[in-house]
C-alpha cells in the first residue's frame, strides 16, 4: 500500500519547524522562499522534501546555520526531541569579527551651542574685524 521510500521524506519548511529552528511553520516557509541551501544547492520551495544525511545551510538572524540531518521526526516535540533531529555543524563564532568598532564622534556631544558656533566662525572675516 505505501512505499516505504515515501515516508523517509519530509518538507523542508515541515522539518525545520518540527527541529525548532522557527517558531512557526509559516516563518520556516517565508525562509525556504528567501533560500536555503541543500548539500549545497539553492533550495526555494518549502515543499522540496529531505532525506536523513543532507546538510542545510541557512542564516539564523545574524548567524549562518550549518545542521546535517539526523532524523525526519513525527511532530513538533519539546526541545530535547528536537535537537536529536540535526547534528549542529555551525563554526564557532570569531570574536573579533563580531566586535564592530563604535562609531566615530566628534567633539562636544550633540549640537554645538553658541560659544562653540563662535569658535567655529573663521577669524578676521566679520563685519567689524
């Protein structure tokens, strides 16, 4: 009656759902439409299936997500379940690439007030100088 082949397969917005990497199946949609990829390949419809043993490659806010597929699952468990989903292949992150430098402040914080509009003004330009 079934083929055993067909129940080794599961939508890709599905599994990333039932793994907890989005809190709703619809958020785990729009992200299979903005690109995933597949063992490498650009992957854009959420109902493309996989198979236990690929690799996903997709971005997670400010991280890149790198799991290997574990298992397909049955339902949207609690996250102990989950994590037995995926193996996490994500590099640890560099520290100094995180570290953004502040950006550059001139001196006297906000607008300059009177004397500072003084100090600015070119000498021995104005009408009594």
């Amino acid at each position: 009656m079934s083929d055993p082949q067909a129940q080794e397969r599961l939508r890709l917005d599905k599994w990333l759902w039932f793994a907890r990497f989005f809190k709703s199946r619809s958020l785990a949609a729009k992200m299979v439409t903005s690109g995933i990829r597949v063992d490498g390949t650009r992957v854009n419809k959420p109902s493309s299936c996989i198979l236990p043993g690929q690799v996903l490659t997709f971005a997670q806010g400010n991280t890149i997500r790198v799991v290997r597929v574990v298992a397909l699952g049955t339902r949207r468990g609690p996250a102990p379940e989950a994590q037995l989903l995926y193996e996490d292949l994500t590099p640890a992150p560099v520290r100094d690439a995180e570290i953004v430098p502040p950006a550059p402040r001139f001196e006297g914080k906000g607008r300059p007030g009177k004397k500072d509009r003084r100090d600015m003004r070119p000498k021995g330009f104005g009408p009594l100088e």
